[in-house]
C-alpha cells in the first residue's frame, strides 16, 4: 500500500511539473506578449487622442483669427477681389473709374501706363500722373478720397508739386499704382468651398 501511495505522489508532481510548465510556457509565450501589445496600443491610442484634441485646438484658434483678420480687412479684400484681374478688361475699367475718380480734382491730366508686372498673385499697373489742381487741397482731398475706389491703389513716391503763377494752379506729377489679384485657388479650395467670399 505504501508503493501506492509514493507512486501516486509522484504521478501528482510530475503531473503538477507538466501543468505548471505548459502554464508557464502559455503566460510568458502567448499572453504576456498579447498584454504588452494592448498596453502598447492603449498608449499610442491616448498618445493619439491628445494629439488629436491639440490639433482640433490649434485648428478652431487659427480658424478664428482668420475670421477675425478678414473682417478687420474685409475692405481690402473686396477691392482685391472686385476687379479679379483675370482678364485685361478689369484692368480697362479700374483705369476709367481711376480716370472718372481724378476728374473731380484735377483741372486737367494725362494718365500715362508705365508698367505692368505680376509678383505673388498680384498684377501690379504703374500708372504716371501728371496734371493741373486749383490748390495743394484738392490734391490733399484726392489722397482722402483714394480708399472709395472699388480697387486698391497706391501712391509712388517722389510726388513733385510745382507752382504755375501764369495759370494760378499747381502742376502735380505723381506715380499710381492699382494692384488686382491674379491668385487662382487650389482646386482643393474650391472642392471644399474654403476660397474667399466678398
């Protein structure tokens, strides 16, 4: 009975050796490696999730100040918009209503085409100005008045103001330029209705 018992012993440990080995082989073979694998992707999902909400963040803050600037600028933006130089006609008109616009403060002037040049989207006429004002407050009444035309014009430096005591005027002669965007958006832009509405 004692042999019985002693081999029973035995059968029970090295059974509980061969258990307690495949236990331990599945647990450091299969499940600790399934373990790390969620840990790891549990990790990279948060690490995913901050990035994510940083994004939406910086995003939402940009989108804001871009409202913010276009309506602060909103009036240079549609009078870059306006005459949308994508033909030669735009830059026919912007001329005429520049010529109806000095009519009101010159006596007499020619308006002479120097140049016209495209740099960043922007087409760029300079125009020369040489004309007759009844006084240096008409000219100073035109500089005022510049921001009512519906494009974005600029005065060159120098500007030369002569006094004509035969005709009691004076002669002005100045550079203009009139600057009209050429830009062209992305088909992006358009796809996702993002371009820039007057």
């Amino acid at each position: 009975m004692n042999d019985y018992k002693s081999e029973y012993i035995v059968k029970n440990i090295l059974f509980f050796i061969v258990f307690a080995g495949i236990a331990l082989f599945g647990i450091t073979q299969i499940l600790l490696p399934k373990i790390q694998i969620y840990k790891t992707q549990v990790s990279e999902n948060r690490r995913s999730q901050l990035i994510l909400n940083q994004t939406q963040s910086d995003f939402d803050k940009i989108s804001t100040q871009v409202r913010d600037f276009i309506a602060q600028n909103k009036a240079t933006f549609d009078k870059l918009y306006f005459p949308n130089a994508k033909d030669d006609s735009t830059q026919e008109r912007a001329i005429e209503e520049l010529n109806e616009f000095l009519h009101n403060y010159f006596l007499s002037f020619t308006l002479t085409q120097k140049k016209v040049f495209v740099e960043d989207d922007l087409q760029r006429t300079r125009l020369e100005l040489k004309g007759y004002v009844s006084d240096s407050t008409k000219l100073v009444q035109m500089m005022e008045n510049l921001h009512t035309l519906p494009f974005v014009l600029r005065l060159e430096v120098p500007l030369f103001v002569e006094e004509d005591s035969a005709s009691k005027s004076s002669k002005v002669t100045l550079g203009l330029e009139i600057v009209q965007s050429r830009y062209r958006p992305h088909t992006l832009i358009i796809e996702e209705n993002l371009q820039y509405k007057p």
